[in-house]
C-alpha cells in the first residue's frame, strides 16, 4: 500500500514494532501509526533524528545529535541519553539478546569524515558505552548490522572512500 504524504519533515528512518506500530523519524521528531500509515501522530518533537530502530523486546531507540531517545512502551514517552560524543547517531541494530548497538558520525568539511564510533547498550537503552576495540582511527561509521549468532558487522567511511 502507498500512503500519502504526511508531515514531519524530510524522513530519515523507519521500524516496525510488533506488526502493529509503524514509527518514522524525521527531522523535526519521531511519529507514530497504528493503522498501517493511513494517520501518523507526533510521539516525540526534536530537533534533527537520525535514525530509528525498534528491538524484538520492544524497545524503540532513535538517534539525534550526540544523544539517544528510547521508548519502551510503544513510543508513549521518551527518555533522552546523553552518550558522551557529540557526533549524530545515524545506525542502529540489535542482537538476539536485546543488546542494541549505535553507530555515530557525520561528514565535517574541514575535518572530514568524523565519529565516535559504536556504542553499546544491554539495558534496554538506560545507558550507553562506547565500543571501538579494532576500529583504529576511523570512528565514523556508515552502517551497522549483527548476524543471529551475534557477531557485529559495520562499514566505515574515511577520506579515501571512492564516491
């Protein structure tokens, strides 16, 4: 089905919680339907989100600018964590296990290709540690996804990317 074109902004992400919820980011906040897209509503009013990811326990995460908004009950209220970088959480993915990981970075004209690369939560979004072992200096992430056996697999960006 196509649905027409609602309000919020540029998008910049989508999920799926349950079958039954349909969450969008956007840039001026995350909306919601529970109606297959015929009616969005604002959940969540913010300056630029990035990203957005729903766990199968769950849990709804959504990127900003150095800080991660999390739901855990269907987008009703959201929390916002400051995670200790100041770069956009652009990527998200989670494990079996609900463990949910967050990729960060931006392009910077003057610095190029700038992140603080994964973070990682394994309590539902509460708190977040940054989780860059292997990764050297390249901390800007581009995308990030996790097989069923749990194993973490992301691309990096860098100034000697072929465009």
């Amino acid at each position: 089905l196509t649905t027409y074109e609602f309000h919020g902004g540029p998008k910049t992400g989508i999920t799926l919680l349950h079958n039954t919820h349909l969450f969008v980011s956007a840039t001026s906040g995350i909306l919601k339907s529970e109606n297959e897209g015929f009616k969005f509503d604002t959940v969540l009013r913010s300056s630029s989100i990035y990203s957005i990811h729903a766990t199968t326990k769950g849990t709804i995460v959504a990127g900003g600018r150095g800080k991660i908004f999390v739901s855990t009950n269907l987008g009703v209220s959201w929390d916002s964590v400051a995670i200790g970088g100041v770069y956009n959480v652009h990527a998200f993915t989670s494990n079996a296990n609900g463990e949910i990981f967050a990729l960060t970075g931006e392009f910077d004209e003057n610095l190029g290709y700038v992140g603080n690369g994964v973070y990682y939560s394994g309590n539902n979004g509460v708190t977040w540690q940054n989780r860059n072992n292997g990764l050297g200096t390249h901390l800007m992430g581009d995308k990030i996804t996790c097989d069923n056996r749990g194993r973490l697999f992301l691309t990096l960006m860098d100034e000697l990317t072929d465009k």
